[in-house]
C-alpha cells in the first residue's frame, strides 16, 4: 500500500484537502461539549488526513514529514497531557482530574475551570489518538519492515568475527 | 412538507436495497467497491433528511460531513491496495 | 417567502431523486466494469450536489447551510477522484473491455 505512483490527480486533489480535513478535525476537538465529536473522533480524523497522505505520497516522500519517531513523540505528549493535567489537580490539594481545583492557578470562577480542564483533556487524547491510528497503519500495510530500516542495517559494520 | 421529505427518504432507501444487489452479485471486486461507493453517497442523503425530519439538523450535519470523508478515503485505500496487488 | 423557499427545494430534491434513480439503473443493467463506473461517477455526483443544494436552500440563511454547501464542494471534488482511482485500478488489474458484438448476416 505505500509504494511509488505516478498519479497526478489523486497526488494534486489529496494536496488540497488535507489542510481542510485537519481543520475539521480541529473543530470538532474543541466542539465537543455540544455537538458530536469530542477528543477521540476528532483524533480520528486527524489520523485518517495523515493516513491519505501516506496513501498518495508513499513513505518515501512522507517521510519528513510523518515519521515514527514523530508519531511515537506525539503519543507520549497525549497521554502526558492528560496524566499532567491530572497531576496537577492533585498538587493543588484535590482528587485527581478534580479540574475545580484550577480555578487557582487560572483565576476563574470553578464552572469555566472545569470547562478549560476538559478542554486540555480532550486534546490530549486528540494527540495520542492521532499518532496511534498512524502508527498502527504503518506497522499493518509494511509487515514491521520500514523500508528505511533495511538500509540503516547494511550500513552497520560487523562487531567481530572469530 | 414532512411527508414530502419522508417520501423521499424511503425512495432513496429502496435505490440501496436495489444497488445491493451489486454488491452481492458483481463479478469480481472492482463492481462490489463501485456500488459500496455508490451506498456510501445515498447514506448521506438518508442521514440529512432524518435530520430534518427530527428537527436536529446542526447534530446530524456534522456526522454526514466525517461520512463523505471517511467514504472518500476508504474507496481510495482499496484502490490502492488492489492496485498493488499486480 | 416560505412558500418559495419550500417549493425550490422540494424541485431540487425531486431533481436529485430522478439522478439517483438513473444511476441505479446504470449501475444495475450496463454490461461492463467501466461502463458501470461512468453511470455512479457521474450521476451520483450530481444527484447529491442537487440534493445538498435543495436541502440548503430549505434551511435559508444560517450556519447550518454553509456547512451543507461545504458538503456539497467537497463531494463535488472527491467523488470524481474516488471514481478515477478505481478506474485506474482497474486498468491495471488488465480487466477486459466490452465490446459490440457484430450482427452476422
């Protein structure tokens, strides 16, 4: 599935409404408290934009810009959010993700802090769910090979040979 | 106008049930993922007019939109793999 | 005003409805792979752009409508491409055109 193509057309329209989809993904992360959506379908969109990239630029072209040394950076951040943000509940003297407890550090009243909490929340899980959905079509559609992966092991010189 | 919108509603759903008979009995994959494309596009027709006729149009837009997309990409994934496959 | 409004777009959806009922029988009754790609390719696209735009029209001026323009740009671009890919596809999977067989005598 990710092998070279001439095909202009897919390549010239997929150019184009990338930018759009991830724009769409990104209302529906912060729309999530009033209409459908929320942190995980969003972030699901957000890994099927990534996954028609690959799709129609192959992985040699989307390479610099898709990585799995990225995707696993952008997991770690999503769930980094998430445990922080609950983290800091708990410094602050509350239960964890007991999001009232902002309200000191932000200097809002507890209604709009419990808002902001589940906002950062949410786009954490948007991260995490993003990189996973990339990562898990990369290592299904190349069988665990990268194809960057065989060329760095010829390049290894030999440890020893009795 | 409800009933109007109703009226279209299950006329569209007898054009599914008739276009399933494509997927069933196409010879060979390429007429199956055809008319599972052509499925795709009358669902989002059914689930705007729902809609409608439930008066919650602002929800069921945004699930119509993330359908479109997801047909689009599908369709393109499956070509992609049986183009490979040569 | 709301008469007209209801009016257009119950001609728009009756429009988009005769498409679609055309692509069907298209899809159901023409005798090869590629033939079939033109009936849903091309009808179904036009079908749901008269659709969205009958739909719209009944909502009248209000965000909700400009999302469903917005559907309607997007499947206008992606329906075509999608058709192009499979067709594509098929090209190179070497699958056998039809052809009009001559009548003899």
């Amino acid at each position: 599935m990710i092998h070279r193509g001439e095909d202009v057309i897919i390549r010239t329209i997929a150019r184009m409404l990338i930018p759009f989809i991830q724009l769409y993904a990104l209302y529906v992360i912060m729309h999530g408290h009033y209409s459908p959506g929320g942190g995980f379908q969003g972030g699901v969109i957000l890994g099927a934009s990534l996954v028609l990239l690959l799709l129609t630029y192959g992985y040699h072209d989307a390479r610099s810009r898709i990585s799995e040394k990225i995707m696993i950076i952008f997991s770690s951040l999503g769930v980094l959010i998430y445990a922080g943000i609950g983290f800091l509940c708990l410094l602050l003297l509350g239960n964890f993700l007991d999001y009232s407890m902002l309200s000191r550090i932000l200097h809002v009243d507890a209604a709009h802090a419990r808002s902001l909490g589940i906002l950062g929340v949410e786009i954490g899980v948007g991260f995490a769910v993003m990189a996973v959905m990339v990562s898990i079509f990369l290592d299904i559609s190349t069988g665990g090979v990268l194809p960057g992966d065989e060329e760095e092991k010829e390049k290894q010189v030999p440890v020893s040979e009795v | 106008m409800e009933k109007f919108f109703l009226a279209v509603a299950l006329g569209i759903c007898f054009l599914v049930l008739l276009v399933l008979y494509r997927v069933v009995f196409g010879p060979g994959v390429f007429n199956r993922v055809a008319a599972i494309s052509a499925v795709g596009t009358k669902t989002l027709i059914i689930l705007l007019i729902v809609g409608f006729l439930y008066r919650r149009v602002d929800m069921f837009v945004d699930i119509s939109i993330v359908y479109a997309l997801l047909n689009f990409i599908g369709c393109i994934a499956v070509a992609k793999y049986l183009e490979m496959e040569q | 005003m709301e008469t007209i409004q209801n009016i257009l777009s119950g001609l728009f959806l009756l429009g988009g409805v005769f498409f679609f009922a055309t692509a069907t029988l298209g899809l159901l009754r023409f005798p090869d792979f590629f033939t079939r790609l033109h009936a849903t390719g091309k009808g179904d696209t036009l079908a749901v752009t008269l659709c969205l735009i009958g739909l719209a029209i009944h909502e009248g001026m209000n965000l909700t409508s400009v999302k469903i323009l917005m559907i309607a740009v997007f499947m206008f671009l992606a329906q075509p491409t999608s058709t192009h890919a499979i067709s594509r596809a098929g090209v190179r999977c070497g699958l056998e055109i039809w052809r009009k067989k001559e009548k003899e005598g």
